[in-house]
C-alpha cells in the first residue's frame, strides 16, 4: 500500500510538471549585433503592445524565456522588437506558430538591412 501512494505522488508530481511547461513558451535568443529593448507578444489583431518581455536591454548574444500563461489563448502570435539604439524603427513578425517553435533567434543583415528569425 505504501509503494502504490508513493508511485501516484510521483506520477502526480511528474504530471503537473509537465503540464506547467505551456508549448507556446519559447526561447528568443539576440543574435542581431545590436541591443534589444522591447519585446512583446500579442494575439493576431491586438495592436496593444503595451507589455514588454525584457526586464533591461537583452544584449546581442543573451537570451530571454517568454513563458505564457493559461490565460493566454491560440499558438499563432505575433511578435514584435524595439532598438536600444533611438532612431531605428521597431520589426514586427506576423503570425508565427509558437507552438511549432521552441527557440527564436534573431538576426540583422546589414547588407540588406532586413531584420529576420529563424525557429528551430
């Protein structure tokens, strides 16, 4: 009786583990060459960009975890970056499935001036 309690405490430890991961979090790593200070995420048609992911600039080469919460419905969102840099317009991404995604990097060429993510 007492293996049979201690195996489901395991399994329900192990069970709410796994269910507190959201397959929407994800991991966004800076490889732009330049400071990030604004990060946000909204659902396809919200405009508000009013919440923002990074608690100080995320500097090229760092990474930040975004984690969603319940309350948080839908995989596809978009996402959006602002300059540490003043004067540099924001890049916004339309309608990425962050639940296909578990790592974003971002990338800047400079070249052609294109601000990019490839998801892995």
């Amino acid at each position: 009786m007492q293996q049979l309690f201690l195996g489901l405490v395991l399994g329900l430890a192990v069970a709410s583990g796994a269910a507190a991961e959201d397959l929407r979090d994800v991991n966004v790593v800076n490889g732009t060459g330049y400071g990030i200070k604004f990060l946000g995420f909204n659902n396809p048609g919200d405009d508000d960009w009013s919440d923002n992911e990074l608690g100080d600039v995320l500097a090229n080469g760092a990474s930040v975890l975004v984690k969603f919460n319940t309350a948080d419905e839908g995989c596809v969102w978009n996402f959006k970056i602002e300059w540490a840099d003043p004067g540099y317009p924001g890049v916004l991404w339309r309608d990425v499935n962050l639940c296909e995604i578990s790592t974003l990097t971002l990338r800047y060429d400079r070249s052609t001036d294109t601000t990019s993510y490839s998801a892995r």
